[in-house]
C-alpha cells in the first residue's frame, strides 16, 4: 500500500466519521449527545443545537468527500487543516461546560490529530508522476 492510498483512506474516514456524526446529531440526538462530552445538554428549544451541529458536520463531511472526488488533494489539504479547529472548538466547549478533560483530549483532541495528520499527509505528497506513454514504431 503506497502512502497515497493511506492519505486517501485517512482522508476518507476523516469525511465518513464527521458525515456518522452529523447523520448521528438529526437522527438520534438523544444518543448521541452524551458521547460528545457535555451534561446536561440542551432541553427544549435550546435542544436545536443538534440540528446545528448535525448539519455543520454534514457540511464538513460534504467537502471532504467533493474534494477527494474532484481529486484536488491539496486544497483538500488546506480545508482539512482548517477544518481542525472543529475538534479543538469542541474539545474547549466540553471543558468550560461541565465535561471532563478526559473526555476532551480522548475524543476531540485526538479527533483533531487525526484530522491534523489527514492533512498533513495530503499537504506534503507529491504529485503522482503522468503515466509512461510508449509510441509503437
């Protein structure tokens, strides 16, 4: 396996985990707020939250996979390196409400290394050298 292939794999499930969690946050809001790290979460009309965070997540995953798709690795670079304060944001949220720091570094900051790798990797690779042309005589 050539390391284009991890950093697409790795690409990859970069997009699909954040496309599981926003499709987790619209469908089962209930079960998938207490893994993300804050309680109490948000009852009544504040519980729309996880619309936004469904969505956001959505999004993000969306770009991932347009770029992969499109097979412009750099940019994809690019985004996914921006892409990493997500994780971060989410990690200081849960430590300034009520979550614990355990839960902080082991989902979201390892998320965001995971995510810093991704690109990283997509940032730093060289292009695939064009295909060897023979001319028959």
């Amino acid at each position: 396996m050539t390391r284009r292939h991890i950093t697409t794999a790795l690409a990859a499930l970069t997009g699909a985990t954040v496309l599981f969690f926003g499709l987790n946050f619209l469908l089962n809001p209930g079960g998938a707020a207490p893994g993300f790290g804050i309680d109490p979460w948000p009852q009544g009309n504040a519980g729309g939250y996880y619309v936004v965070k469904g969505f956001r997540d959505l999004a993000l995953g969306g770009t991932v996979f347009l770029l992969l798709g499109l097979g412009q690795r750099r940019v994809l670079g690019w985004v996914i390196l921006i892409d990493a304060i997500v994780p971060l944001g989410d990690a200081l949220a849960v430590v300034t409400h009520g979550g614990s720091v355990a839960t902080a570094l082991g989902v979201h900051v390892s998320a965001a290394l995971i995510v810093l790798l991704s690109a990283v990797l997509l940032l730093t690779e060289t292009a695939a050298a064009p295909a060897a042309v023979t001319v028959a005589e």
